[in-house]
C-alpha cells in the first residue's frame, strides 16, 4: 500500500532517554482529549514526560518524523519480568499507517533478544483499534479485569504475546 510504505519510510525508530522528556512532552500535549480515554497511564504533561523516562525500567521506543518529531511511542516495563507489560501511543495524526504495528514488532524483537517469555498489557474491551493491534502481531486475550477511571466503570482484556510462538 503506497501511503503506508511512504509513512513508514519517512519515519526513523530510535530508543528515547530521560534527555528526550521535552519532545516526549510535547507529543503527549498534542494528543486529544479522546486519547486520553484510552490512554492513560499519567496525565499527558511535560512533567508526567519526564517522569515516565525516568522511572521506565525497560526501551521506550519511537517513531520520529524527519524533523524530529515523535509520531508515536511505545515501551515495555520492567524488563526483569518474564511478561513485561507493553505501553503505546500514536499521535492522532499519524494513525492507521503501520507505525504502531512497527513500534511493536521493534519492542516484540528486543524482548525476544534479551529472553523474556513474552509480552502483556491490558487494553479497554472497547478500544477496537488497539484490540485489533495487538492481535495483529501475535497477543491472545488471556482474562479479563476491570477498573474504575475518573468515575466510569471500563471492561479491559487482559492480553498476552509468547515469544516461542513466532
Ligand atoms: C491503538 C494504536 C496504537 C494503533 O496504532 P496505529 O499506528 O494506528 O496502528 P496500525 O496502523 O499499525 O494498525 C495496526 C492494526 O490495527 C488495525 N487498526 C488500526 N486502527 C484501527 C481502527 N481505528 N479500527 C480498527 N482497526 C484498526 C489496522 O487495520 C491493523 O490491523 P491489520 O494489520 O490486521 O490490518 C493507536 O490507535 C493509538 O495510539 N490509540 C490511542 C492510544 C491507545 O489506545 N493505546 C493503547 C492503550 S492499551
């Protein structure tokens, strides 16, 4: 598919470090408000930004356009579990090209290279897209749990990947 090959090959992958929270925030700034239903492990500031880096025991792994911005980025946490759990977003402009399936094919290839059994994460039984992300590159639901956000009731999967299986 065109649009997607030319997304992708205009965009670089590149690991994020604690110096990299001022991009980071700005991308997390720039998402909507409608992404903040379905992502939210921090509030999305500069300062959640640093802090995220800071504390992230595992690669935080990003999309970055050719002038430096961050399209989207995604991590795995901690990384001395045998399943660490996975985080990703992509901004709202820069979805249904590939990039969040390329994200976790990169974070799928260093957790099988450093021996973890696996990936796991927990996603919003209503979040289609990320469902059908996952699911794409190998994640099964596994159980199910539920939590209360900001006063709303939300179902999740919880969803795991096998590094053996590929
Ligand atoms: C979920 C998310 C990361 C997907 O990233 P993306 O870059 O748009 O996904 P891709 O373009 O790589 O698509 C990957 C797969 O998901 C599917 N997909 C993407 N968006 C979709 C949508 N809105 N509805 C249904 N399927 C969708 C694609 O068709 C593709 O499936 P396929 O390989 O079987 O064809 C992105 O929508 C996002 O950042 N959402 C907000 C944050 C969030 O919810 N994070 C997850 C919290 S658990």
């Amino acid at each position: 598919m065109p649009v997607l090959n030319s997304v992708l090959s205009a965009c670089s992958f590149g690991r994020l470090g604690p110096g990299d929270s001022e991009r980071l925030g700005e991308f997390l700034e720039g998402l909507s408000a409608e992404t903040y239903k379905t992502f939210h492990p921090y509030s999305l500031t500069k300062e959640s930004a640093q802090r995220a880096l800071a504390e992230v025991e595992g690669p935080v792994i990003a999309a970055v356009d050719d002038s430096g911005g961050i399209l989207g980025y995604a991590w795995f946490h901690p990384e001395a579990d045998a399943y660490p759990s996975v985080g990703i977003c992509i901004a709202d402009r820069a979805r249904g090209q590939g990039i969040g399936k390329a994200l976790m094919r990169e974070l799928q290839a260093d957790a099988r290279g450093k021996g973890r059994s696996g990936l796991m994460l927990w996603v919003v039984k209503r979040n289609d897209a990320a469902v059908r992300l996952y699911r794409s590159v190998g994640f099964q639901v596994i159980g199910e749990t539920e939590y209360d956000f900001e006063g709303e009731r939300l179902e999740s999967h919880v969803m795991r990947w096998e590094a053996t299986e590929e």
